[in-house]
C-alpha cells in the first residue's frame, strides 16, 4: 500500500511509544523493538506502530497495546492506559474532576473519532483539559496519586500449567507458580479501563477513599439521599442543580429524584432514584461539595427507621428518606 494511502486510512507512525515510568521499568538501558502497522488498536481498532520490551530483570516483555492518539486523548499510558500525571485509572480520574467521556464506544464511530481528533493533536499535548475542574476534586487526586512506580505490576504473569498442577519446569519457569484468585480485579479489559465504566480498581479505589472520608455507604440499602451542609450563601436550587449535574458526569441527570434546598439553614438533600447513582455521588464529594467556590460538607442521609423514630421530622428530613 502507498505511504500517502496509509495516511488517508489514519493508520499510525511514531518513533517512541507514550509509557509512565513504571512501564519503562528501571532499566536505563531499556532495549526496545518497533514494528509498523503490529496491531490494530485495542480502543480505535487502527494500525499503530507497536513497541515491545522488558522493563526489568525478572519481569515479563511488555507491549503498547493502544496507539498514540487515543493515548493523547485520555492522557494515559499506551500499555496500562493508566493516567500519566496521577497514576489512576481514568474512571477515579473524571469521577473526581467531574469529566464526561466524549469517546464513542461503537466500532462504527470509534475510528471516525481518533482520525478527526488528530488533527487536533499538538505534538505530545494532551486534549485533556483540567482547568475548569473543582479545587477538591483536584485535591482528592492529589490524595490518591500514586507517586512513587510500581514495579510489581511488571512481574511475569501466573503460570497456567502450574495453576492445572501439570508445571514440570521448576525454577525455571518464567512465570509465576502462584495459585490465581478469583475476584473482581480479575475481570479487567481495555475498553473499561479506557472509558471509564465499570473498572473494577476504580471502584476499590473510590470505594475505599470515600468511607475513609466519612462516607461509608450505609447498610439500608433504602438510603439514596445525600445531605450537604455549610453551602454559600449565594446557592439557590437551580444552581446547587446545575453543579450535581456537572460534577457527576458519569451519572444521568433522570436519575436524580430531588433536590430539597433549605436557605436558612444553609443545606440542602439530594434525592436519587437508585443507590447506585447516590454511592457514585459520595465517591465523587469525598472531598466536599464545590459551589461558587465554597466546599460544603457532604453526609449520607439517614434510614427511614431513624428518621421515624424522631416525632418531630421536618418536612426536609422526612424527603430525605423518602
């Protein structure tokens, strides 16, 4: 195929692959391969320029498995698609800065979307764009960044033939003779880690931030309200509305029941129709609610038991367990 039918189809030439650190490995004389065209790309489905090395002595060859543009769009690694600045899966990432994921997912427009993206493309820049995001959003990445390279997540993979106890290779076998476990950070794939939806180490990650915050989801699984206290003045129903809906972006705006804003006493209740969409609106506050630049404090609200043993409810509590 001609060079100059290549680049009408959008197929992908680079000279070095986008990594983290803890990718690249140790090494600081990392050899690496490089093949035009190896692949086709795990989110975009077009032919990149793949890279493979080893990162280290004892650990496994590793490979790009997404090309740049794609990289360049969620400014991620192209072999962990782990964000390069945080270290975090992209869904911990938009959940905490409140970003909607543009991305088609269908293969019939995934393809048309990369190609008209890069040319949109500024060298090695990012299209990610944080500027406008919450001041505790930011500080909640800041909280769960992770600093320092994990060179662990190089090692070899399990070892199936000792997993099946038919391994006749001992010590020099290289992979690991660990038996597997089966859990739900077993059930990983590019596309959720890509797009943000249904990541299994997200929801650990953003489980386990939010109750060391405070906001341990409550057993009652009737609780679908959030209570926000020490708003701004200036907050009205609309606006407190229009902020909900612009910090949760993975969340349908439909899927919000309610919204209850006390001025005098400087609060408000958020009323969901699911417990799914209130858990995924605590992981998103663990650091506080922001409204013209206020952070407000952020509660679960309470069970229907609790609410009813008190005999003289208000009107606003008693939305709350509704």
């Amino acid at each position: 195929m001609p060079k100059l039918d290549i680049n009408k189809a959008g197929w992908e030439q680079s000279e070095f692959p986008i990594l983290c650190e803890t990718c690249l490995g140790d090494n600081a004389f990392v050899r690496m391969s490089k093949q035009e065209y190896g692949r086709s790309c795990g989110t975009c489905a077009r032919p990149f320029t793949v890279f493979r090395w080893n990162p280290g002595s004892g650990m496994r060859f590793k490979t790009t498995v997404i090309c740049q543009t794609c990289a360049k769009i969620k400014n991620v690694c192209q072999t962990c698609l782990l964000d390069l600045e945080y270290g975090l899966p992209t869904q911990v990432r938009d959940t905490a800065l409140g970003i909607q994921n543009e991305a088609p997912t269908s293969e019939v427009n995934r393809e048309y979307y990369a190609q008209n993206l890069e040319g949109k493309l500024d060298g090695n820049k990012s299209l990610l764009n944080t500027g406008k995001a919450s001041s505790a959003g930011k500080e909640m990445l800041k909280q769960l960044a992770r600093t320092d390279p994990y060179y662990k997540r190089n090692r070899p993979h399990i070892c199936s033939f000792f997993a099946k106890g038919e391994c006749s290779r001992g010590s020099e076998c290289p992979y690991r003779h660990e038996m597997p476990v089966d859990n739900e950070l077993s059930k990983q794939n590019i596309q959720d880690r890509f797009h943000g939806r249904n990541d299994p180490v997200a929801h650990k990650i953003l489980t386990q931030h939010a109750a060391s915050m405070g906001l341990q989801p409550p057993e009652d699984q009737s609780v679908m309200s959030l209570f926000l206290t020490l708003l701004p003045a200036s907050a009205t129903e609309q606006s407190i509305r229009t902020r909900v809906v612009q910090s949760l972006s993975t969340v349908d705006p439909s899927q919000i029941k309610s919204i209850v804003h006390v001025a005098k006493s400087r609060c408000a209740f958020i009323n969901f129709k699911d417990r799914a969409s209130a858990e995924v609106a605590a992981q998103a506050w663990a650091n506080g609610f922001e409204l013209d630049g206020t952070s407000a404090t952020v509660k679960w609200g309470r069970s229907k038991g609790t609410t009813a043993s008190k005999p003289k409810a208000t009107s606003s509590t008693a939305e709350v367990a509704a």
